[in-house]
C-alpha cells in the first residue's frame, strides 16, 4: 500500500514552544501484515539535524537538552557517554538498561552525534507496532518490513528512540508518567533526564507499558483502517 500522508495537526499533534512548525511537518503512515500480524508505521517525511534535532530533542526529553555541543562531548567518549557513572556501571546496570545502553552505544549513538554536528543524512523519527489488544513495538528486525513499505518517505536515518517521542507531542501527559529522574547505572547517581539520557530511558523496558496505552497509535490505527478496508 502507499503510504498515508498526514500533517502533524491531523495526527493531533500539539503545538511546541521549541518545534514551532510542528503542526505543518507531514508524516507518511503505513500498515502491513508480517507472519499474520497487523504491524502500523508512523514516519517523519524529513531528516532532523543540527539545531532543529536539537529542538525536538528539547520538547520530548522530560528535562529539555544541553547544547548540542555538550551532548556530543558526552557522545565521544566511548565508556562514559554518561558521566557521572563508572566504566562498566551502565552495561551492567540491571531492568534492561545495561541492555539498552549497549544497544545505543554500539549502534545508534554515531549517527546521534553526526546529526547533532549537522552532519551526514540526519535521523528521521520513525514509530512502528503490532497492533491489536496487545501491542508492542517492533523488534530490529521485524522493523524492515515496516521500513521497505516507507522506504520513499525516509529522507534520514530511521530513529525509533525519537519516534518515540511522537508519543508525548501528541499527548504530553504520557510522558508524565514516567520518572523525570534516575539512575543510569550506580544506585546512589541519580540524575534528572535530559535529551543526553533520552535515548536509554525512552527504551527502557518499565517505561514500554505506559508508552504501548498512549492514545497516538489507537489514532494511526483508526486513519489506517479505511485503507486497510479498501
């Protein structure tokens, strides 16, 4: 099927202080089946870099962001992305984070850092899930085919941890559910999260009921339904 394009207000959106024209930004929504699950897609139709990732960083992290500049020196340091914690703190970090932290340093934190440089294709916030009673949200790998029937509306690297994001544009009080404040690793090191934290608390697996419940992807469903049908 051809993607479903839909502005931002369509998609209930609601209006940013630091995204100003985030009503106006288009979105292309798809569906498909993958081993007889329903699977439904929400994509950015534009690559985030340098200043405007920066903004959107700002209006979907519980506690805004640092300058780009300052993220990035976090970024390029391999065992301490995160300061504060111990080498090795994070990997073994218990609940899945020490999981997720591998995941991000070993996989999306390069192009984190060349887009928030202004540099490279930039990251395009994808959204995807099962959909049904129980949703959850798509592994890596059952993530291709979601990507291949999007393939013409990524401008940018797909990004998951800022396609989750969408959930709280569209519906602030999601995010207010979840903690504004842990740790990312050593029990005593609580931190307020930032957009420097984001990408490991927006993936954690505590946090994944809450965002599964928000009301967005009932939304996507219900404007995918009739071209499904059709």
């Amino acid at each position: 099927m051809q993607p479903l394009i839909l502005t931002g207000r369509s998609l209930g959106l609601q209006p940013q202080q630091y995204v100003p024209d985030l009503l106006d930004w288009t979105f292309a929504l798809a569906a498909g089946q993958q081993h007889g699950t329903l699977w439904f897609a929400v994509a950015l139709q534009q690559a985030l870099t340098g200043p405007v990732l920066s903004a959107y960083l700002n209006a979907v992290a519980p506690h805004g962001t640092p300058t780009p500049s300052y993220i990035l020196r976090a970024y390029e340091l391999p065992d301490f992305p995160f300061p504060t914690v111990l080498k090795g703190e994070h990997a073994a970090a218990p609940d899945g984070l020490g999981e997720q932290y591998l995941r991000f340093s070993g996989g999306s934190r390069k192009a984190w850092m060349a887009a928030l440089a202004g540099e490279g294709p930039g990251l395009t916030p994808v959204l995807a899930w099962t959909g049904g009673a129980e949703r959850r949200f798509l592994d890596d790998a059952a993530l291709t085919d979601a990507l291949a029937c999007l393939s013409g509306s990524l401008p940018g690297m797909p990004d998951t941890y800022l396609g989750r994001g969408l959930l709280f544009l569209a519906n602030p009080e999601v995010r207010t559910v979840l903690p504004d404040m842990m740790s990312l690793g050593g029990a005593t090191k609580l931190r307020l999260i930032t957009a420097r934290e984001y990408p490991l608390w927006v993936s954690l697996p505590a946090h994944q009921p809450a965002l599964l419940a928000a009301p967005l992807l009932p939304l996507v469903e219900h404007h995918l339904g009739p071209v499904l049908a059709g």
